[in-house]
C-alpha cells in the first residue's frame, strides 16, 4: 500500500546532561531527535503476539513513560508555538496499549541495537509497528529520541523541534503510547519513542 509520508531529516546535537555546550566527541554526552513523522492513511490490522516481549516492563520505565503522556498533555492543554507558528490548544491525548508496545518495542530495538531512526533494524516504519500491535489508524505519527535523561528534558527537545512539536500538538491526533528504554552499553544510553495515533 503506498503511504503519504512527510520527507524525514536527522537532526543531532551535542549537550551535557547540565545543559553546557557538550564536546562532539564525548557520546555519553550527545542527544538526537529526528523532525518526527506523520500520515494520514489507514492501515490494517495484523493480530499477532508481537507485543508479548514488553509485557514485563521495568515499573521505573513505566513511570518515566507515563510522565511523559502528562507532560505532552499539559503542552496541548496550554497551546504551543511550533517552529514559529501558533498552534491553538488541543484535547488530551489517551494512553492506548498497543501504540504504547508498539512505542516500547522500537525504544527497546534502538536502544539494544545501538541506533536512532524511525526505520527499525528489520526494516520495519513506524506504521508497521502499529500494525504490529493491533492499533488499526486513520492518522498517526512518530517521534523518536535519544540521549535525554528525563521525560522533561525528552517533551522539551521535542517541543523545541517543529515536526515534533506539530506532531505534540495535532488536534486530530487522539491516542499515544510512549516507549521509553534505558541501555546502558550504548551510545545514548536513554531511548524514546512516542508513537500516535486516531482511529
């Protein structure tokens, strides 16, 4: 099926966990964010156990995941500015399990694989993912991280990143699930997925 995707671009950046100018060259230092995805076809749905592997998820990843949802709920519930335009409030955003696995399974896939991208190491998009899970769309989005410890630092470099920040603050966007994974062996080190979507 052919997808309508918006053109991704990479953007990294180098800072200290204390908010300095980092060294380029110190990884444990480094952040990236993408400029988020989106598209507004449908998808089928594909009932496998695909998400069996986050069923046993560490309870402090779980807390930093939640925090997250309230975090993204307050920025819509305020309006935003997204790379200079105004964006007007928006309702919450509910949690839904399976955008949550298919979140989850990506974070955890970068995370242990040692990369950052909304392509996933099996060649798998983000609406594949989806699919995966159960969570049959008629829009949805993408935004992925990594490097930032927190659920405040992750929202505030999303927010300040315009295809994030318009993916946070799309009205017709209704569910989310957030995937966050903590590898300690890799460049990053914190990985982030935040996965949208309306049925």
């Amino acid at each position: 099926m052919k997808r309508a995707m918006r053109a991704m671009s990479l953007l990294l950046g180098a800072t200290l966990f204390v908010g300095c100018g980092g060294d380029v060259s110190a990884p444990e230092s480094e952040e990236a964010v993408d400029e988020g995805m989106r598209t507004e076809e449908p998808s089928g749905v594909v009932a496998l156990a695909y998400c069996d592997d986050q069923n046993s998820w560490p309870s402090a990843s779980t807390s930093f995941e939640n925090e997250v949802l309230t975090l993204v709920n307050q920025k819509r519930a305020a309006g935003a500015t997204c790379g200079g335009v105004a964006k007007g409030k928006a309702s919450a955003l509910t949690l839904d399990t399976r955008l949550r696995c298919a979140a989850r399974l990506h974070s955890k896939d970068m995370g242990t694989k040692n990369f950052m991208s909304h392509t996933g190491s099996n060649g798998s998009s983000p609406w594949d993912r989806m699919a995966s899970a159960g969570y049959s769309y008629r829009q949805a989005a993408e935004n992925v991280a990594a490097g930032q410890g927190t659920p405040a630092a992750v929202v505030d470099s999303w927010m300040k990143s315009s295809g994030h920040c318009n993916n946070i603050m799309e009205p017709g966007l209704k569910h989310l699930g957030v995937g966050y994974f903590y590898a300690a062996n890799s460049t990053y080190k914190h990985y982030w997925t935040q996965s949208f979507g309306a049925q």
